[in-house]
C-alpha cells in the first residue's frame, strides 16, 4: 500500500503525537521503508551571496533516538534517516524528487495550519498520500470518517479507509439551503436519500474492497468540512480524497483537504494519486 514512508520531524512539541498516530497505523500501511527526514534551517543570505554554508547538515541526537525507536517498534521495516540543510519546504520537494514516496507524514501545532506556514506549504507540495497529526492527539483511533461525493478521490479515499481500519463510517454531506423551490424539504431529503444510496451500491461499493459493510449516512451542513470535522470528534481519523492541485491552483482555487487539515483535532489522511499534478485549469474545470 505505502511501501515507502517520509516521516518528517522537526524535533519540536509535535513529534510525540507523530510518532504515535504513524506508529498506531504501522501494521496496516505495508511499509517497507520508513525515511526519517529532519531539516536544518539555515539562513539564505549566505546561499544567496554565494557564500559557503556555515555547518553541515547533521542531525541532533535527539533525532537519532526517534530512528532508533522507530527501528525497535518496526523490526521488519528499514529505517533510515535523512538530514538535509535549508528550507523545508525544499528539502522535502528535493527528497520527494529522489525517493518518490507513498506516504509523507507531516506534524501540525494544536492550533492553526499545519505546522503552521511551513507545514502547509509540504501539504500543498506533497506528491503523494500525506498523514497530517495535530500536536497533542493520541492513539488508538476508533475508526475513520470519508467524505463521499462520488469523485473518483472520494472512493479512492473509501478504499484506502476501508484497507486501514475496520471501522469506516461514509458521510454524504447536503445543503439542505439549496432544496428545489416547491419541494418540501422531506420529499427533498427523501429523494436525495434515494438517489445517493443506489448510486452508492451500484457505483462505489464495487470499486472498494470490503465495501459489502459500508454503510451510506447522508449529513445535512454548510460545507463538507464541517460534517466531517464535527462527526470526527477526538478519536476518528479524517480520510478525504485530494485533487492533487499544484500548490498554486491549491493557493487559488481552494482546497477542502488544506481545510480539514488545518483545523483537525484527529490525524486527517489526504489520499492523492502519486505523482499527480493538477495546474489551475484543470482543476478549475474539476471543481
């Protein structure tokens, strides 16, 4: 499934709960390779007048420890760490480049985006699935929560739910502000119901493995993050289906994952085609 892993850690408060949530997932992620990837930030302005750089790139022993723990809890995983000097952000698009992982693992403070300004740009810049953890959360996860609109992400992420956790619950969200004018809201609803459910059995359950237990829930609320973060609660991991919009159009257009993730009080995995880059255009059309 995710054969090759990007455990980012900047060795700060978030790096516990890191570990943890990845950890938690661990035997279902059929890892093969686990890349511990630590930055150290350096200032441009040498760089930029051509200077040398003043130290190598070498990771604290603090780090070391997190792969040596690392190495302990997944003895039939190869566990390396990865060091690089500059900025994060283009240190993780340079090794991304190299190794072309499956899974970046990224930590995100108790509050705010994640990992504030650095950590939102990795997500917007990941190529690939990302697992973003909130600072403070801790495992066991009871289950999962999806959004399905029936977008090719939507049951790409269902089926990556439903491979990782035996508990996955399937959120339908409506507006129920947009119902046709002279419908009454429950003839609304029951159509919508109707409709989404035989939709859902001809068209999702067979393109998601084990799909047979999964059960439709329609939702009525504003927007998609809200239904999800709100039946989330403390202890459902958000899975939810990415475009895979470059971070300009994801600048530009908008992105509900970026959203979700920067609010989650749970880990949210951002399930995105490898390798897959969508400009403005293209996601405009998408939308």
């Amino acid at each position: 499934m995710y054969p090759t892993a990007v455990l980012m850690l900047a060795l700060d408060e978030r790096d516990p709960a890191v570990v943890e949530a990845f950890l938690s997932l661990a035997p279902r992620l059929g890892l093969q390779q686990v890349v511990v990837h630590h930055v150290v930030e350096r200032d441009a302005l040498p760089a930029a007048l051509g200077l040398p750089a003043a130290r190598e790139a070498t990771a604290p022993p603090e780090v070391q420890a997190r792969v040596d723990g690392l190495r302990a809890a997944l003895p039939d995983v190869e566990v390396r760490l990865h060091t690089s000097a500059g900025s994060p952000v283009e240190a993780a698009d340079a090794l991304q480049a190299e190794l072309a992982p499956d899974l970046l693992v990224l930590g995100r403070g108790a509050a705010g985006a994640a990992g504030g300004a650095a950590g939102q740009a990795l997500l917007r810049h990941a190529r690939c699935t990302t697992l973003v953890v909130p600072d403070g959360w801790r495992p066991p996860a009871r289950g999962a929560v999806v959004g399905v609109d029936f977008s090719d992400e939507a049951v790409a992420a269902l089926a990556t739910a439903a491979r990782i956790f035996d508990d996955v619950q399937c959120l339908y969200q409506y507006d129920e502000r947009v119902s046709p004018s002279g419908q009454p809201d429950g003839e609304f609803r029951a159509d919508l119901e109707r409709n989404a459910r035989a939709h859902f059995d001809a068209d999702v359950r067979p393109a998601v493995g084990g799909g047979q237990g999964l059960e439709l829930q329609l939702v009525a609320a504003h927007r998609a993050s809200e239904a999800l973060l709100t039946r989330a609660g403390a202890d459902r991991v958000v899975v939810i289906g990415s475009r895979g919009l470059s971070p300009l159009a994801a600048r530009l257009l908008g992105s509900t994952a970026e959203r979700i993730a920067a609010r989650a009080a749970v880990p949210v995995l951002v399930v995105r085609e490898k390798g897959k880059v969508m400009g403005f255009v293209e996601g405009l059309a998408h939308r």
